[in-house]
C-alpha cells in the first residue's frame, strides 16, 4: 500500500473523538459527523497505540475498504452501515433479525445512530423500540415524551419555534435626534456692515 496515501476518516458517534500519535507529534480532534483526510501512516500509527484500535473499530469510520483490511482492527458487516442505512434499517418492517443484528455487532457510532434516528423519524415498530431499550438501555417512547413535553412548556411560555431568533427583552427605545444633540452655548454675533 502507498506510504502516502490519503484517507477520508468520520467520526460518526455523538461525542467528541480526540487521538494523540506522539511519534508523529499529531493531536487530532473529530467533531461529531466531521470528517477529516488522514494520512495512512498517521492512522497505522494510532492503530498501534493503546485504545487505538478501538477508536478506528468503534467511533470513526474510515472510507476505504482496502485500507480497512490491512489494518489491525476487526469489523463486521454492520461496520459499513452510514446514515441511509440506519434509516432504511429502522424504516423496514420484514428485517427484525438484520435489527437485531445490529444492535448486537454494531460498533458504537452506528448504535448512536440508530438512537439519533429512532427519536428523529421516529421509529414506528414497538419491536424496535422495544429491542432498542432492552439492548442499549435507552428508551425511545420516554425521549419522544420529553421532548413533547419540553415543546409544550415552551408553547406554555410563549416561546415559539422559529428558525430567526427574537429578543424577549426589548431595549430601550432610543429617542431620534435630528441634528443638533443640544442647544450651542455660544453668542451668534450679527456681521456689521
């Protein structure tokens, strides 16, 4: 493999990913959904550092297969799994056991998809929600409360949801002043002739 090769790296979890590679003096830092080109040297190196692995397995994903295979890290299918995937797995009603596939084998920034979009859609198969809270501890139907509940009290309060922010606190009306600000202090004398 080329020594200088050039990989489109992701983080797609929902935290902050940061990696230090002290040979190389790297520090590197992925945005949740950032995506980054990476040297292959630079990611040959992390994969050889402690947790390294983990985080090229669990948390980014690295966009050539080829690249994948030489590395050290193990992958399943659910791997390869990006945001179309994710939806198109909670949407289907005839693919329990791929779900739960999922759910199982998944590295965790898939499974932080699979929440991202079970609340966003939201996923309408109780089986799913149900699998959802029994395998990942996180339940579905209680988010979608909350977040109903958290628009009520705004509408409650007379916040309404717009895309333009709006002052709740109005400033004080500036008076407009035309011209002078204040009356001159000074004797007009008139020009003799």
């Amino acid at each position: 493999m080329e020594e200088n090769k050039v990989i489109k790296v992701t983080n797609r979890s929902n935290a902050i990913v940061m990696y230090t590679v002290p040979e190389l003096g790297v520090r590197r830092e992925f945005s949740p959904n950032e995506t980054k080109n990476i040297p292959l040297t630079e990611l040959q190196a992390l994969s050889y550092r402690p947790g390294g692995t983990q985080i090229l397995q669990n948390h980014l994903f690295l966009a050539d297969e080829e690249v994948i295979k030489e590395m050290p890290i193990k992958v399943e299918p659910e791997y390869y799994l990006d945001d179309a995937g994710v939806i198109k797995l909670l949407n289907a009603t005839d693919n329990m056991d791929e779900f739960l596939d999922a759910l199982d084998f998944a590295p965790e920034g898939v499974l932080d998809l699979i929440k991202k979009y079970a609340i966003e859609l939201p996923v309408n198969d109780s089986r799913k929600r149900a699998a959802i809270k029994n395998k990942l501890g996180f339940d579905v139907d209680l988010a979608l409360l909350h977040i109903q509940q958290a628009k009520e009290a705004e509408k409650a309060e007379g916040i309404e949801e717009t895309d333009e922010p709006t002052r709740r606190v109005k400033p004080a009306e500036q008076t407009k002043t035309e011209g002078r600000r204040t009356a001159p202090k000074y004797k007009v004398v008139a020009k003799e002739e």
